[in-house]
C-alpha cells in the first residue's frame, strides 16, 4: 500500500513556515532530567557491548555451527583467545575498510546529484520544517545497476569477497559508526544547535550514546535522515545479494530458504526506500537526537545482524516442502498488510488531513492540539504496525529451520525493543496530553496485538 505522492496543503505550509521562534537558549533546549536505557551505565553497556556481541556473531559463528564448534567445545577458551591485542589487531583489514567508506561516500554522492522530490518534514519545536530529498530508490536502484554493469565481464566472483571478508567488513562499519558518532556529538555544542529533549542531560557517555543534537546536517545534508535509510537498508541488501552469490558459487544453485529470505527481506527494504517519506513522521526523526544509538544501530546493527540469516544459509543450505514455502510466504504478507496499511494510514492522517481517506477515520481531538486517530488501523491496537512489523522479522527466520537459535536472534531482539519502544511512547504521551492521553487509552485499549496486549 503505497504512501500517495502529493503537493503538501499550501496553506498548512505557509502557516509552518521555517520561522525559528524568538526562545532563549535554555527554553528552547532545556536540561533533560530523565533518562532512558538504563541511565549512565546502560550507556556505557550499550556502547562498548553492543559492538561485542557484532563481533561475536561475525568471529563465533562459521561453517562448523552457530556458534562454532571451538566455541561449543570450550566457550570461555574461545572467548579468551579473542580478548588479546594481537586480534583486535587482525580485525582491521584495510580494503575492507576503504570499501565501506567508499560504499556509503557513493551512498551520499547519490543523495545529493540524484533528483527527487523535497518533502517537507514535521515542524520542530524551534518553528523550522526542513525539506528532505525522496532519493532513497533512486539512489538503490542506481547503485546495483552500476553494480551489475561491471559484473557482467567478472562473473559472480568478486562478489565472494564480501563472505571471505565479513569480518573485516563488520569491523569496519563498528569503526566508522563510532567516527560519525564523535564527530556529531563534538558539533551539538556549537551555538546555535537545537538538542534533542532526551539528549540534554549533561553527562556525556549518555548524550553521546542517546543523542545529543536533534537535527545534525551539513548545508542542506541531513546526516540523520541520510544515515536512517540508506547505509542500513542499502547495505543489508548489499550484503544479502553478494551471501546468495556465494550459495550460488558453491552450489551451482539457490535454495528455495535462501529465496524466501532474499525475497522477504528484499521486499521489506524496497518497500521502505519508496515510501520513504514515512520515514518524516517517525520518533527517529522527530524526537530522538542522532547519537551512537541511531549511528551505529544503522551503519553496524542492521546491516549485521539483520544478515544472520542469509550468512547461515550459506554455511547450512537446506531445502524445505513447497507446503512449508507456501505457509511461511503467507504468515510474511499478513504481516506486511498489517504493518504497511497501518503505517501508510498513520502518514496520510499527519501529512494530508483533509484527504477523502483521512476524512473517514475517527479522531480525539486534544487539547496541545494533535489528533489521535482512533479507528481504522489504529483503532485496533495503539501500535499495530509493530505486530505486522514484528510477524514479518519472524517469517524471515523460519526458512532456517531449528537447529540454532541464532537465526533467531533479530525477531527476539525485535521484540524486546518493540516492547520497549511502546513503553517509551507510552510515556511521551502520557506526558504530553495528560487527560486525554487516558480518554484515548479507553477507546483503543490494547498496546499492540488486539485483544491480547
């Protein structure tokens, strides 16, 4: 359910326009005074554990299992022979590491010489709406074409690279998320920055892993909205494609699992980068600040991780019956029904309120003046678009199988974080709307799955 590409309402335009409203400093950017994820030490977890357990999953799982054998055998030997200098040393591989900084330097070459159009996000708090360049699929398209140019003389086989260097490659991204993290946590205390309201604490492992500066960009560059979609998707499907051709090389052919996990997971992201303008109305880009969470979560975390299951289906192919294929294709569009219409739905309700879609849906009006829709989609749950979301990261592990828990480790992971991003919502809204947060509450009362929870 594609997002209907529309001229934004003039007049609601004009009345936003980018006025940067006349607020002392610390008004505009007052001290925040509650933190999240753990606090202090659950930043500190998160920023040096984090890139471990990447890590882990790169040097730990191979084709002898998931985990290794070695580490199967003996954990705690395997995990000591790690903890050295000598191979923090041999994790750095240098062409690995000029390939994916050239990788996401082509990804912002892309961005700014490709035409698209410039959609204007939310209005922030200080009155600016910036305008965001729809360039996502262009710039996807663009890259793997050019891509296929050069491989029709080569053959597959550069593609093996991206297998025999994973570790490298994995590395490498760690290396750059840290870079990009430090240098838009040093450029959030120039004069003049917007911070994000859960970013201003003052304790700086914290604001540097939550997020320090609302809306960090370079002129007219957004380096939050670039890093949101692009480097991630982009790259998780990069990868994806080069672990196919390596199942293809040893083979001589593609597993009907591999298929399902390309097929799935390619879906997923196209679909993202053509709907990319519902990426504005998301707490990403609105309200969360642009730190190590966000830099890392999609320059390492997605690309990654998110790969686990094409990676073990190259080490273990397996074939499964056509009715199992059939079941696990079915249990995946549910879930994108659910999770595109509602998103789709929500983004049509913000950005064009006087369309004949949105005309139908029910509302609470409340008194900051926003608009809580209380039927269609989101009158089922407060968050059905997180079912949908999370049914489709547990089809893309199925096609696995149950001899490791490993490729389930993302539909598990998502689920804790879905949890928790609900309750942080939850939150931010109870804070905001007060009383009417509780009327709305009693008229979509599930949190995410209907009639359940």
């Amino acid at each position: 359910m594609a997002v209907q590409k529309r001229k934004p309402n003039k007049q609601q335009d004009k009345a936003t326009a980018s006025k940067a409203v006349r607020t002392k400093p610390t008004e505009l950017n007052p001290k925040t005074t509650h933190y999240e994820f753990g606090g202090p030490i659950g930043a500190v977890a998160m920023v040096i554990f984090l890139p471990i357990l990447v890590l882990f999953f790169a040097t730990c799982c191979d084709e002898t299992g998931y985990p290794s054998q070695a580490f199967k055998d003996d954990w705690k030997s395997a995990l000591l022979s790690k903890l050295n200098k000598d191979f923090l040393i041999s994790l750095f591989d240098p062409m690995a590491f000029a390939i994916y900084v050239a990788f996401v330097g082509i990804l912002a070459l892309l961005y700014l010489v490709l035409p698209g159009d410039n959609i204007p996000g939310t209005v922030i708090r200080d009155g600016s709406r910036f305008k965001y360049r729809m360039n996502g699929f262009a710039s996807f398209h663009t890259l793997l074409f050019g891509a296929l140019y050069f491989l029709k003389d080569t053959g597959l086989k550069p593609l093996e690279y991206v297998y025999d260097h994973y570790i490298g490659l994995a590395f490498a991204s760690i290396i750059f998320s840290y870079l990009v993290s430090i240098a838009v946590y040093a450029a959030s205390f120039k004069p003049g920055k917007l911070l994000a309201l859960g970013g201003n604490t003052g304790n700086p492992i914290y604001d540097f892993m939550i997020g320090r500066e609302l809306n960090p960009r370079i002129d007219s560059f957004d380096i939050k909205f670039f890093t949101e979609l692009r480097p991630g998707l982009i790259g998780w499907l990069i990868l994806n494609y080069c672990l196919a051709a390596k199942q293809y090389i040893d083979l001589g052919y593609i597993t009907n699992t591999m298929v399902l996990v390309q097929f799935f997971q390619s879906w997923y992201v196209i679909d993202s980068l053509w709907n990319e303008e519902a990426v504005l109305t998301t707490m990403d880009i609105t309200t969360d600040g642009f730190g190590f969470m966000l830099a890392f979560g999609l320059y390492t975390w997605v690309p990654f991780t998110y790969t686990l299951q094409a990676r073990y289906l190259v080490d273990f192919p397996r074939s499964i019956s056509w009715i199992e294929f059939g079941a696990i294709i079915a249990f995946n569009f549910l879930g994108y029904f659910i999770f595109r219409g509602a998103n789709s739905q929500k983004n049509e309700f913000r950005t064009y309120p006087n369309s004949p879609e949105s005309k139908k849906l029910k509302y609470l009006q409340t008194k900051v003046g926003s608009r809580l829709i209380t039927s269609g989609w989101w009158g089922m749950s407060r968050h059905i678009n997180y079912l949908g979301d999370w049914m489709m990261s547990l089809s893309w592990s199925l096609p696995c199988g149950f001899a490791s828990p490993i490729p389930y480790f993302y539909p598990v992971y998502f689920g804790i974080l879905l949890l928790h991003r609900e309750r942080r919502d939850d939150h931010k809204c109870r804070t905001k709307y007060g009383e009417d947060w509780e009327k709305y509450c009693k008229i979509v009362k599930y949190r995410i799955i209907p009639g359940v929870y």
